[in-house]
C-alpha cells in the first residue's frame, strides 16, 4: 500500500461585508478627476467637473493625487462617516512622519507593482528618490506614466523637501474640492449607493475566498493583481461606487481588503427606483458608445483572439488610446483579456454582449 503525503491546502475563505464609507467615497471621486484623461469609462459627473475646473485645479489635482497621494491613503479609514472628520485627522498628524512614511511607500512601488516599472534598470532606493530630485522625477515620470509632466514632479520634488507645507496643499486643495465640485454630488448620490449597500447585505456571501467574492459581488476575475496577498487578507468589505463607471479599486488596511465598484443591486434583486438599474445600464451602453470600441468588437468577430499591437496595427490609433479602450471594454466584461508570453491578447465575451441587450429589454420593458 502507498501512502500519499500530498497535502492540499483548504481554501482561504474571507468574511464578506458591505458599507458606504463615505470619506472613501468622496475620495475616490476627487481621485478620478485627477485620471480623466487615462481613462475612459468614468461617470459623466466626472468629465463635465473636470471640464468645468481651471488648467490649475486639475494641475493641482494631479500633484495631490500623484505625487502626495500617500499622505491622503495612510488615514484614508472607511469608518470616517464624515469626510471632515478625514481632513482633521490628516491635520493632526505630524507633516513630517506623514512625508517619512510616503518615502517607505514610495521605494516599495516598483516590488508591489511591477507592472508600472520599466525592468530594463534597477529601482532606486528609498535614499536616492529622496535626496536626488532628477532620480525622483525620473521614477515618478515612469510609475505614473499617464502624467508624463517632468515639471509636476519637480514641483512635488520641492513640496516633499518642506512637509508642513505639502500637508497644508494636500489639505486646502480637498478642503475647495469638497466644497465647490463634490459636496453637492455627494446628497445627490448618497441614497443611491445606500439602496445598494442594503441590497447586497440582505444575501449571503460566506464560505467564499477572497477572488470568488470579488467575482460574485463585481462580476470581475482579478486573480493576476500581484499586488493582493490574498493569505494577508481576512475580510473583504465593498463600497459601492457612483462615478467609477465599470472598474473596480483595492487597497488593503488592517488584514481587510476594501474593494470599490460601480454601485448597481445584486442580479435578480428588483429596485424601488430605476436609479441604480440606469446606473449600470450607463456603464454598459457607454462602453459601447464609441466608433474605436465598436471597431475593436467588430475585429473581435473576425477573429478568435488578436493581440494588442495587432489591434492598434489594424485601426491605426496610437498605443495609449488603444489602452484606454481595451482597459474599459475589459472592465466592462465584453471583452476578455489574457497574456500570451509578455503580450495581452483578447477575445471577444459573447455573453456579455447578449447580457446587456436582455438588460436593455427588461429595463424598457417596466417603464
């Protein structure tokens, strides 16, 4: 008789919960107004704020939510139910261990996020981006490629030399953020992403691991982020979302895994209002409401699966437009994306395209 000692690991199974945290929330929007030229998909609230804002807001919102970003997300703490109560805590505490902490974080980036390093060099340490500012700028210009402004990071390199006055910007600056743009979308949204919160509260979500919850809640497989340790995590808690359009965010604090996605109900849960039902509806139908994303389908057609370089060859856009389109019919599920050696190649999610048209009837249909 042979005896098999091939153990097999039980899987990691996480505690599932849902809140509206709203100084998240409301961070998250000012954040998106920082990537609305990278990314296509966001809520129209967000295009129309950010072309409403002057060349020197969306200058200052950049550097705030690039460059001193980290000072934000060490307090950035769902149980804030006020985003005043954020703004004091981040006044309260010492500008200087605030910068300290954003140099660890910093040096760490090229290891957590591979993805956004270039591997033809080395990284370099936590001394040299912080005592070299063309080394700084270097290495900002390269992990927040989609802000290629040598001149912000040169600004933000001056910033980070005086910490009592980068924590007075970041604070003025989402003080008058709060106040001129967000405040008011803010009631407005508030009792939508609430219905939602309830909705998903009411069914069960145990005995999942950290991805199948992900899966079940968003619809969205993320099991090639290599920046979530899933053994790390113990509970995952979701925040829906109003202007994230169809992407999803992560971040990890205290063994908890907060995950926000584009607020909608469960599927076959019905709605008192048609708010959320038009709000994922949007998403779906602004996906599709572009000449180069319809191109890109209709080669999906023809084709198994092409790869990104064959796609950008055949429609003749250049590689960052080509990106945005990709990562927003990714994010939106009508598309499937998987890498063949160092390449992302995608095929086409028939289903989700017959999903969206039955969705499309039945909203229609109650009206």
């Amino acid at each position: 008789m042979v005896f098999s000692r091939d153990y097999v690991l039980a899987p990691h199974i996480v505690r599932v919960g849902f809140t509206l945290a709203p100084a998240v929330n409301i961070l998250d929007s000012m954040h998106l107004l920082s990537e609305v030229d990278a990314y296509s998909g966001f809520s129209d609230w967000v295009t129309t704020t950010a072309a409403h804002m002057s060349e020197e807001q969306l200058r200052r919102t950049r550097l705030v939510f690039g460059a001193l970003e980290m000072i934000i997300y060490q307090h950035m703490n769902p149980a804030y139910n006020r985003f005043e109560a954020f703004l004091d805590a981040v006044a309260a505490e010492d500008p200087y261990q605030l910068v300290e902490t954003l140099w660890d974080e910093l040096a760490k980036m090229p290891t957590k996020y591979p993805e956004h390093w270039s591997g033809d060099k080395p990284a370099p340490s936590r001394d040299a981006l912080k005592n070299d500012r063309q080394v700084y700028i270097d290495f900002m210009t390269t992990v927040y490629y989609q802000h290629g402004d040598a001149q912000l990071w040169d600004e933000a390199y001056d910033l980070l030399q005086d910490p009592p006055r980068a924590r007075t910007l970041v604070l003025e600056h989402l003080q008058t953020l709060y106040e001129e743009y967000v405040e008011p979308e803010w009631k407005r949204v508030q009792p939508m992403l609430q219905e939602s919160v309830t909705a998903f509260q009411k069914l069960d979500y145990s005995n999942l691991t950290v991805f199948e919850a992900i899966r079940a809640v968003t619809g969205r497989d993320i099991t090639s982020k290599p920046e979530i340790n899933v053994e790390a995590v113990e509970s995952v808690v979701f925040i829906p979302a109003a202007h994230i359009g169809p992407y999803i965010a992560t971040y990890i604090r205290d063994q908890t895994l907060y995950v926000s996605f584009g607020a909608r109900l469960p599927h076959g849960v019905q709605s008192a209002s048609s708010d959320l039902s038009r709000a994922e509806l949007l998403i779906r139908l602004n996906a599709l409401a572009d000449d180069s994303r319809l191109r890109i389908l209709e080669l999906l057609t023809q084709h198994d699966e092409m790869c990104a370089q064959d796609i950008i060859e055949q429609l003749g856009l250049s590689q960052p437009t080509i990106s945005r389109h990709l990562s927003q019919l990714t994010a939106t599920g009508y598309i499937i994306e998987r890498r063949r050696d160092v390449a992302k190649c995608y095929s086409l999610n028939s289903d989700r395209v017959n999903d969206t048209l039955r969705a499309l009837s039945n909203f229609l249909s109650r009206q």
